[in-house]
C-alpha cells in the first residue's frame, strides 16, 4: 500500500535534481469555462516529461549491488529518458526497450543520457515483454513505467507541489495511460483533502482504463492507435485499476482531434511545447468533457516530448481549421500568363501563397488544361468566401481541400 509518507518521502530523494515545475494560470480557459484553471507545467521536467519524478525515485532507493548490475525499462519515451537520466545520475547502466514506432526525439532523448536502446514491437506491451525477458535473463534490475509502487509514489509528488500552490483547489485532471500518474497524485491528494474531485483523461484511442473504470474488472483493448504515444497502453494493470476504482471520481475521453486543438492552443496561447499525452487534460477542459464551472482547477500538462514531424501536421491541420489556411486546386488554361493573372486575382484580395505547384499531365485533365495547387494564407472565414467570390467571378473551376 502507498501512503502520503510514502510520496513525501519520494518528495525528499528528488529535491535538488528533479525541477518544481511551474503551476501557471490558464487566463483564456478560466475565462471560457468560468473557472480558476492552473496547469501543471511537467513538460518543463528536465527530461521533457513528469516521468523523471518515478524513475528517479525508484534508482534512488536500490542498494549499491543491484545498481552495478543494471536497470531495464520499457517504454514509449518519456519513462525511458527518466530512467535514462537517473541511471546516469547513480552511474549504473540503463537499457530501454522501446517500440519500434517510437519518435525519433524521444530516442535520441534516451541515447543523449548514454542509455542503450532496443527497439522492437509494434506497441508498449510487446516492448514489456521482450524487456522483462531480457531483465530476468540477464539479472537486471526491471523497472515498470507505472505498476510499481515506488514509481508511483515518485508521480504523486505532483500533487504535493500543487497543493503547495494552490489553496482550496477544488479539482484536478490528470491524463491516464497505464495509470501510475494518476495513482500517484490521487493517493496524495485525497489524503490531504478528500473532498480533491480528480479526474483522468484516456485517449479515445486507448480506452481501456476507462473501459476498465466503469466495468469495475481489467479489460484489456484489442489495439491502441493515437497520437498521444504517451499514454497508448493496451492492457490494464489490476493493481492499479484497484487504485483508480478508490480514489479517482471519473474518467473522460478525448479524440485525436480534440488533442491536437489543444496542442496547438497551449503552443499558440501559452507558449509550451506538449505532446499528446500532456495534452489530454486541457482538451477535456476544452471540449467540456469535464464539469469545471465555478471551480478551481489544476490540469497536468505531464510532457513534452513531441516528434516535431508530428507538431508540423498538427499545426498545419490546426491553421485550415482555424481558416488561417486555405488549400485549392484550380483550373486554368495552359498558356502563357494564365498562372500570372490567378496569382493578380489573389493579389487582389490581399491573401499571400506559401506554396503552390503545377501539373498539365494529370489524365482528370482535358487537353490544354492545367491544375494548380495552391495553399494561402488568409484571415479568417469571410476573407476565404471573398476569395471563392473572385474566383467565380473570374470563371474559374476549383475545388477546396
């Protein structure tokens, strides 16, 4: 059993190397949903991601001869560059199984700390069981990302520092993947006030824990698929499902979609980088998957080790939906100056290109016809209609995409 002693004890062994991330106020959200909303800055952790916090504690507390022997861990990044960087903290050897589809930036992450990396499987479980075999053949010390309890304790250490912070605090949401996080800051929490409402966040994608929540019994997914890798795991720990069914009052879900808005609003309108696992929690305050009104409200924005890859899609997904983008295929005469008078055309409705391309050998075309592709920069909904308006007028066939 996991007690409060237990976290601030984890709280003591991480003093001074492990960061008191910023609790900052959400102005824009608590204005929209009429709240007091804080966010949990662990994206700006040392190694990215809050997962330190339980690694680090775990090395801590192993004697001498288990530490020469070596750790082991699997993981999907965030808990691998954690134990990456607490192995090199003690000087022991670290090696980390992670999926095969992992981001580059969490394996290089993990590889920057001198940990040696094995990528196999197609997801976090199947990277577990090659890492468990691996460990017991070659006695090492095995690491779990969440079902062990002096991880656990070392991710409560969240909420000590929140309700350092805050007073009062009526709420807290915090994502779930395998559920260590949200054991952590529940046991501490609701040992200090019981009456801390918490809620976690599962990605649509990898439900089980929610599914596992309301059955009241493990039920494991058949797959996982999201872009919150962070919290992608597939079977549910009966340990920790005992832990959520006692302390924690409801879990949500949030799609993909509902990520990357919130993705791209903590980048736009608060300046942090956050992948999607550390996303979930301001998307479910977002899309209103959770009741905050009146409330004072901390949501844990647990990393930010996201593949830039990905936060380029997301971006540029996120300025079409916002109608700051528009994409166009045009048709037009192939001859010369016909490119010219559709570039006056835009020109004339103050909108600038950022990229375009021109194709006359596509076999959809007539002959004598050309397709131009074209992305715009625009202001908002009316300035795109002005432009489909001149188009029209001008003759033009297009197609929006």
């Amino acid at each position: 059993m996991i007690t409060l002693n237990d976290i601030k004890e984890a709280k003591k062994r991480l003093t001074n190397t492990v960061s008191m991330t910023p609790l900052m106020k959400a102005p824009i959200l608590s204005k929209e949903k009429n709240a007091e909303i804080f966010l949990k800055e662990d994206n700006l952790q040392l190694t990215g991601s809050f997962k330190i916090r339980g690694a680090f504690n775990r090395v801590a507390m192993l004697d001498e001869i288990r530490r020469k022997n070596g750790v082991v861990a699997a993981s999907a990044g965030n808990h691998a560059q954690g134990l990456a960087f607490a192995a090199q903290h003690f000087n022991c050897e670290a090696t980390i199984f992670m999926p095969e589809a992992t981001p580059l930036t969490k394996v290089s992450g993990v590889k920057s700390y001198g940990a040696n990396v094995v990528l196999t499987g197609e997801n976090f479980d199947e990277a577990y069981a090659a890492a468990t075999k691996f460990a017991k053949e070659n006695n090492k010390e095995f690491i779990h990302p969440f079902a062990d309890d002096a991880v656990i304790a070392g991710q409560g250490t969240i909420a000590l520092e929140i309700l350092e912070k805050i007073e009062n605090i009526d709420h807290i949401i915090v994502p779930i993947g395998g559920g260590g996080l949200i054991s952590g800051i529940a046991i501490a929490a609701k040992a200090i006030n019981p009456n801390i409402r918490i809620t976690g966040v599962v990605a649509s994608g990898a439900r089980g824990m929610k599914d596992s929540f309301e059955a009241r019994l493990p039920m494991d997914s058949s797959s996982v698929r999201t872009i919150a890798d962070g919290i992608a795991v597939r079977d549910v720990t009966p340990k920790l499902l005992d832990i959520i069914l006692e302390y924690v009052d409801e879990i949500v879900e949030v799609s993909d979609n509902e990520t990357a808005n919130a993705i791209l609003f903590l980048l736009e309108k608060h300046k942090l980088m956050v992948e999607g696992a550390g996303a979930v929690a301001t998307a479910a305050i977002m899309h209103n998957k959770v009741n905050v009104e009146n409330e004072k409200v901390c949501a844990i924005v647990s990393g930010g080790n996201i593949d830039v890859t990905m936060l380029s899609l997301i971006i540029d997904k996120g300025l079409v939906k916002s109608f700051r983008k528009m994409n166009l295929i045009v048709t037009l005469m192939d001859k010369p100056g016909a490119l010219m008078r559709l570039t006056e055309i835009f020109t004339e409705c103050s909108t600038n290109i950022v990229q375009i391309d021109y194709d006359r050998n596509s076999v959809k075309l007539e002959f004598g016809e050309a397709h131009v592709t074209i992305a715009l920069e625009t202001k908002g909904e009316e300035h795109q209609e002005l432009i489909r308006e001149n188009l029209k007028q001008n003759g033009y066939r297009f197609k929006q995409i």
